[in-house]
C-alpha cells in the first residue's frame, strides 16, 4: 500500500536541495561579479623597491584583464609582517592581495616573531619572479673572482666581514654555510635592508655581502660593486658573466628564491582560480617577461598552489636547520 505523501518532508527535501543548489552556484557567482571595485596589492617592500616595480607592472597588466583599477600600496617594515597584517585585517573577499617574497613563509618567521602562522593565515597564488642571491663586493676589494677572494680570507683570519640585509634571512645563512663550505671564518654583520648595507659595502666600510639580486643589479651594472658568485642554478640572463656558486665548486648553496601574489586560504576558490588565470596570462607576454628580466628577476614558473606550499615548506625546514646550527632566536 502507498503511503501517503508527508508534505512536511515534501518541503524540507525541497530546502535542502536548494540549499545545495545555492552552495554550489554562490561561488560561480561571487567570481563572475569579482571584482565589484578596484583590486589592492600590499607590498611588503618599500617604495621604489624591487617588489614595488614588480607590483606595478603587474597592476598595469592586470587591470586590463580584470575590468578594474590595480592599486598597488607598499608597507614595508618589520620583515614584511607590516604587509601581511595589513592583508589579514582586509575584507578576505579577494579585493586585497599580497605581493612579498616567498621568504615570508620559509625564512621570516624563523628570523623575527611574527604574529601570523605562516602555513595557515597564507596561501601562495601564483609564482611571479624567481630569482636568487648574490655575493658581491667592495670594488678596492683585492679579489677578482671566488677563488682569489678565499685565498684572500684564509690569509687574513677573522678580518674579513660580509653583510646581509637582515640577521636570520637567507643572505646571513648563505654566508654561513658558504664559511663553512670553503672553510672560511668571515664575519656577519646584520642590517635592517639592503641599502644600507650596500652602501656600506660601496663605502668600504664593509668589504663583502650576500644580496639579493635585483637590488644588487643597478649597482653591479654602474660599477660601484663587484659580483662574485650567484647561487641560482643556473646563470642568469641580467649577469650572464657571474658565474654560479654551483659552478665554482659549491653546488649545495643552489637555491632559488621567487616572489609570489598571496591571498588568505578562505578567500572563495573560484576568485583564487580567476587571480591565478590572469596573473599567468600576463606573465606570459613577452613584453611582461622582457620587463620583469630588465629588473634583474626571470619569470616565474607556472606552479600549482600545492607545489608552492611543498617548495616553501622544504625551504622553511632547510633554513630552520641551519639557524638551529648556530643556536639562532627569532627577535
């Protein structure tokens, strides 16, 4: 016999399939209406750095793509955690996103304590720029390739220093291991930026320093500072006379450092998805690419958020163990 129909439940199917429905088309939605207004990207950079001129010549690409204005707003200081807050307290909508190294993960918060966890407040989009450090020098500097620079060291014992542009980052335990790789005893000493070391450097107030690339370039090109050694795997099309550490008999100090857009993990997927098609359409150009290299940085490579993740924790775990060497404490 059939059993009379229950309309309470008639009605309660009906809710629950279109509840369903509605999860499922909402996010198709919020993408097709992203962005409903202009599109921020915070710097974790000071203006006119490196990062800015990147976020800049990715705004201008973007808003073309997108249909909205790009505004790039930098906020440097505190090792990019200035940044990173300024993303976390925005509306977690898509509207804001971050431009900062990949070292905001796997090497700042080991550096300095940090407000953040670096594996869960943050999701890496899309990989804009690789590049890598440099070791350079003061020009007056009696060396002129890697080979003469350690003869040069090992004959003068505890005389000889190198800078990075922060203590617990990567241009610190690169020298550090580079010490002990050539069995070297240079000396650090720890600035708050590049600028300020490198002017030292130019200065000869200090002889040596591991850099980051791109802001070395404009100083290597005008002849204020000597290049030694790069440590990407591979020589890059900006110095191609600098040869790699790899080459020089240092292979283990290959390593290769990028510049990624972030968003927090919770923003919808479908506006994730609609950033990272954009983005890699445009570093696709060759006149996007040509710009990017003219800074010193090759273009990116077209990676998943997964592998992103995967790089940047192999990172955080290779850096953690070289600052646990020397007993290091986050500041």
């Amino acid at each position: 016999m059939k059993r009379p129909s229950n309309p309470r439940r008639r009605k309660l199917n009906w809710m629950l399939a279109s509840g369903v429905a509605l999860a499922l088309i909402a996010p198709l939605a919020m993408a097709q209406d992203w962005p409903s207004k202009p599109v921020r990207i915070v710097v974790g950079g000071p203006p006119g750095g490196t990062a800015d001129t990147l976020a800049r010549l990715l705004a201008e690409g973007l808003w073309p793509a997108l249909g909205k204005p790009v505004i790039v707003e930098a906020k440097p200081g505190a090792a990019g955690s200035i940044a990173v807050n300024d993303l976390m307290s925005s509306p977690h909508d898509g509207h804001t996103l971050l431009l900062i190294q990949g070292g905001i993960v796997s090497e700042t918060p080991l550096a300095v304590k940090t407000s953040y966890d670096p594996f869960k407040d943050l999701k890496p989009l899309v990989q804009l720029t690789r590049t890598g450090l440099v070791l350079v020098g003061n020009t007056n500097f009696p060396a002129k390739n890697l080979k003469d620079l350690i003869a040069y060291v090992k004959a003068n014992p505890g005389k000889v220093s190198y800078a990075s542009y922060a203590s617990g980052m990567r241009g610190h335990t690169t020298g550090l291991q580079f010490n002990k790789l050539a069995g070297l005893d240079m000396i650090h000493i720890g600035y708050k930026g590049s600028p300020p070391a490198l002017q030292d450097v130019m200065g000869g107030h200090v002889p040596l320093m591991v850099d980051g690339i791109a802001t070395s370039l404009p100083m290597i090109k005008a002849g204020k500072i000597k290049a030694f050694a790069v440590n990407t795997p591979t020589r890059i099309s900006s110095l191609p006379d600098v040869p790699t550490f790899a080459e020089l008999g240092f292979p283990t100090l290959s390593e290769v450092g990028w510049m990624g857009l972030w968003s927090t993990p919770d923003v919808p997927a479908a506006v994730q998805a609609k950033v990272r098609q954009a983005t890699l359409q445009y570093l696709q150009q060759p006149k996007a690419q040509e710009r990017i290299k003219a800074i010193g940085m090759e273009v990116g490579l077209p990676l998943t958020t997964e592998e992103l993740t995967k790089d940047l924790r192999t990172a955080y775990a290779r850096q953690d163990a070289v600052l646990r060497s020397i007993n290091f404490k986050a500041e």
